[in-house]
C-alpha cells in the first residue's frame, strides 16, 4: 500500500543535513559583525549568535549622554540586522536557493 523506499538511505540523508545544519551554526557563531554609528563615534561588534562582544565609543560622548543613547541604539539595531541577515542567507544557501522566506 505504502512504498516507503529504503527507510536506510533516508536516515542517512537525514542524518547528513543534520550534520550540515550543526556545520552552518557552528560557522555562524564564529563570525562577527561591526556596526559604526555618528561618523564612527560608536562602534559595535555582534557575533552570529547575535551577543555583543564588543563597544566602544568616542570618550566625547561620555559628556552627552543623550547622544550616547541615540547612536548606541542605531549601531545596535543595525547590527542586529545584519546578523539576522547572514543567518537568512546562510539559511537559502544551505537550502540550495529555495527561499522559505518568500522574498526574492
């Protein structure tokens, strides 16, 4: 009734992108991501798992916190997006071209 092939080789194949799946993470987290902001006042630095590994600023801006606030925020969000970026074309990549996410 039902022709289930070689349950063999479809354990293997996904035991295969399993692997692969823990290889892509494994490269994404090693990367890192820099982010300026206020004509290189703030600089941010994400890695693949979207942690901040590290800032840094212009000590100008220790008088003017508000300033501070604003450009950290940017750096941060655009680091983010970045990050998430990566992770999305890592994602099609791994998945030959197929785009899951609806976008072209």
């Amino acid at each position: 009734m039902f022709d289930f092939g070689n349950l063999g080789d479809m354990g293997k194949m996904l035991s295969q992108m399993q692997e692969q799946a823990q290889k892509l993470q494994a490269e994404l987290e090693s990367k890192t991501f820099s982010v300026k902001s206020g004509g290189g006042m703030v600089e941010v630095t994400l890695n693949g798992k979207g942690e901040v590994v590290d800032i840094s600023f212009d000590d100008s801006l220790l008088e003017d916190k508000e300033s501070l606030q604003i450009l950290l925020m940017g750096a941060l969000n655009d680091a983010y997006k970045m990050v998430e970026q990566n992770r999305q074309q890592s994602a099609l990549g791994a998945l030959g071209g197929m785009n899951p996410f609806g976008e072209k």
